[in-house]
C-alpha cells in the first residue's frame, strides 16, 4: 500500500517540507545499498534531523501502520536499508553531530549519522583510539554500525562494534524514547538491553545516540606483507602466529584473483606470482611492536613465505593497509556486477573452507576473487558476474547456497559482519534453529507489535 498523501502531509509537518522527498528522481539513491542485484524504489524519504523528529514520526507510523525502513550512507551489504513495500525511508544522515568526547571517562556520545571516520578523527584528535573500522569507515554512519555490529580489519584484536557500545539512546516503535547504558565500566542492574538492540538491523527500534568506549592511542605499530605460493601456508602462519600468543591488530589476506586486481587499481608494488598474501600488522609499545614484527616475520619465513615486507615507516603501512580495504573496489571494476559475501568458519578450517570456495566456483563456472580476516576465520568470496544473465545469476545464488551449507557444517556462520538482512534470511533458520527462531519471533513482537520497523528483514 502506497503512503498516503495525507500521511505525507503529516511527516511534512514534523521534519519540514524541505526534507521529505517523493519525486522519482530524488528517491532513486535511496533504492539500493550496497548489496547488488537488489533494488526497491520508496515512496517517500524522510530527514530526521532531532530524535524528536523521530519519535514523532514513529507515532505517526505505529497509529497508521506504515512501515518505516531506517537508513544512514546506505553503505549495507545485506539489503537491511532496502524500501519495504509502502514504506517511509526514514534517513538519520543529517545527524550528524559529535556531542561529547570525555577524556576522563574514555567515552565518545555521537548522533547515530556521524561518519565512523569521524568518530575515529574525533578520538584521535583527543590522543585517544576508536578501533573498529569496517571497510565502508569513510561514509558509513554510526547507528548502522551498531545496527549491523559492523567488524572491520582490526577485530581479530580489537573486536567489533558490540565491545565499543557503552549506551543508546532508541527510539521505539511506539515513539517512546529509550536510554540504556551509561559511561560505567561495570554495571549489571537488570538485562543488558543495550546488547539487544546492537545487531538488531533496524528492527527493534531506531538508534538515535551512540556512547562509545575508546582506548588509549598505541605508541607505535608495524606493518609486514607476506606472499606465499600455497594458502596453506597462510593460513599456517596465522596459526603459528596465534600460538606464539600474538594477537596482531590485523591479519588479512588476498587470494591470487585479488590481488591482481588490488595491485592493477592501487598500483602499491604488490607482487603478482603468489597464490595469497598476508597483510600482518601490530601495535602497541614500541619495543613489544619491533619483537612481535620479528617473530611474524620469522613464522612467514617458517611456512615458505616467498617474500615478506616490513613497511618502513607508517606511511607505506597506511598505503599498504589501504590497498587491502580497496579489495572490494579492485574487485568491483572486473564486472558489471559484484556480490560480496562473508562467510565465517573457524580459523583452524579456513584453508579449507577457500579451497572450497574455490572448487564451487569451478562447479558452477563463476569467477571468484577471496579474501578477509584471517586472523578471525572471516573470508568474503566475491563472484564477479553480471545481474542481467540470468542463468548466470541461478548459478551464483546455488554457489551461495553450498557456501553457507559449508560454512554451517565446519563449525562456522552465515555472516561474520555484514549482517542478515533480506540478502541471507532464507539461511538464517538452518544456522540458528527452532528455538532461537521462535525467540527471536516474539522479541521482535513484544517490542513491535504491529510489525513496522522495517518489515521483509531478517525474517518475515
């Protein structure tokens, strides 16, 4: 069902005729995300700019049964942010304010449409550290880290969003503004509802404030590549590593198909006659920095590494690291069409689980490109493709299938960081179960009763 001219009358009323629009035109950015082959167009797009504003719009949707989707940079990869049908594009972008940085406490409060690189210059700028940066850090917002619990390069030692988030300030579907949370270390008065709403896409409510935990900024940091004619032996290295009780703030890898296409659209001196590369960094004091970068050095070297380089100032670290986060724009100029997934397993199964990744795409003839976390067992196969084969498009969709089949079987998960929404909720049942479903079922009623916040997700 369409919104109707007069519950666009009322939104307009609430957040100003200059922010609500619903010409074709103005709506087409607003009708994908970052995951492929999916579109929707809204029928309307609203600017919150206050959480007033977006309490009252949620009365309004809750009394007239209107879907809302919420939506920052729109930068998903799950299709969480897609228009429902007859929905209201709820878009919290022009939130964008940094309230406070307190030192003292070690805490950061943001409106949810601040960019995560501004929380991170916000913090450094305050000598202090914001870890988690998922690879979409320069424009993805806040609030939809939190509602994806979004991961990044440095979670395998930093871990991810959910351990940043002190507090929240929600929104719920009824309008009624909620806070939970506070700047304290340790508090366990009643259930921990701020972790309820963390990773709940959107569906629980709509994430208005952010209190984030930050750290002490490392005094140093080191950074080494590593090329291997065999994954194997990446992935043994990173064992070894493991087991030499380093933890390295990042420890990613790129399989042949990357980083050929990384070296071609960064041009950083990548080689190109190995099977995988390791991105391997560490910091912290400067002396337990250069001892753990020797003793990553020396287990590459163990494994067969054929070359390992060791950046020689932050400089070619920074430039190095930037080149595996543009693995996805590398991969992205190959075809027309380019769908990234993340299938996790644990680590002890990972060069299994891409020589799988590889056997399939042979299976189903599709071209692959593989890399990820490593150090945390998180892979991205990336099949380059293009949406307007459709037969082609079956292929990916059973490549995918078999995937995540293979995922579940070894142990692992469906998404490591990029969350369920429509993109994997035909997978979610066979990986949570029964039980959980049916909990998750009725969470999702007794918060939203008449099923407004952002209807089709996650499951239906």
């Amino acid at each position: 069902m369409a919104l109707t001219e007069n519950i666009l009358r009322r939104v307009r009323e609430i957040v100003g005729r200059d922010h609500v629009l619903t010409s074709r035109e103005d709506l087409i950015p607003y009708s994908f995300d970052g995951t492929a082959a999916l579109q929707s167009l809204p029928d309307a797009v609203a600017f919150a700019r206050t959480t007033h504003e977006v309490a009252a719009v949620l009365r309004l949707a809750n009394e007239t049964g209107t879907p809302i989707v919420t939506r920052g940079s729109g930068t998903g990869l799950s299709g969480g942010s897609l228009p429902s049908p007859g929905a209201l594009i709820l878009c919290l972008a022009k939130m964008d304010r940094i309230i406070e940085v307190d030192a003292a406490n070690l805490t950061l409060l943001a409106e949810s449409g601040v960019t995560t690189v501004n929380i991170a210059d916000a913090a450094s700028a305050a000598g202090l550290f914001y870890p988690p940066d998922p690879g979409s850090m320069k424009i993805s917002t806040i609030g939809g880290n939190v509602a994806e619990n979004s991961g990044g390069l440095r979670g395998l030692k930093y871990g991810i969003t959910r351990n940043y988030v002190m507090g929240l300030e929600v929104v719920l579907p009824d309008g009624e503004v909620l806070w939970t949370g506070n700047k304290c270390v340790k508090d366990v008065a009643g259930y921990s509802l701020r972790d309820l709403f963390v990773g709940s896409e959107g569906t629980l409510g709509v994430i208005t404030r952010v209190l984030l935990k930050l750290l002490p900024r490392p005094a140093a940091k080191k950074t080494l590549v590593a090329t291997f004619d065999q994954m194997d032996k990446a992935a043994q290295t990173v064992s070894d590593i493991i087991a030499a009780k380093i933890i390295p703030c990042t420890l990613e890898f790129l399989d042949r198909t990357t980083i050929r296409c990384v070296e071609d659209f960064a041009k950083v001196g990548l080689p190109l006659d190995c099977e995988a590369l390791l991105l391997m960094e560490t910091d912290g004091h400067p002396a337990a920095v250069e001892e753990e970068a020797a003793q990553m050095e020396a287990c590459a070297r163990a494994n067969g590494a054929m070359d390992v380089r060791i950046a020689k100032d932050e400089a070619e670290g920074n430039r190095l690291a930037a080149a595996r986060r543009s693995a996805f724009s590398a991969l992205a100029r190959v075809a027309p069409t380019t769908i990234l997934e993340d299938a996790t397993v644990p680590r002890s199964e990972l060069a299994r689980m891409i020589r799988f990744v590889d056997q399939v795409a042979r299976k189903y003839r599709l071209r692959v490109g593989t890399f990820g976390h490593m150090g945390d067992g998180n892979l991205h196969p990336t099949f380059l493709t293009d949406e307007r084969n459709h037969a082609e498009m079956e292929r990916v969709h059973e490549a995918f299938k078999e995937i995540f089949d293979e995922a579940i079987r070894l142990g692992g998960t469906i998404t490591g960081e990029h969350g369920v929404g429509v993109a994997k909720k035909g997978f979610l049942p066979k990986f949570a179960g029964d039980a959980s479903m049916r909990v998750m079922r009725e969470l999702r009623r007794a918060l939203d009763p008449r099923g407004i916040l952002n209807p089709g997700k996650m499951f239906d």
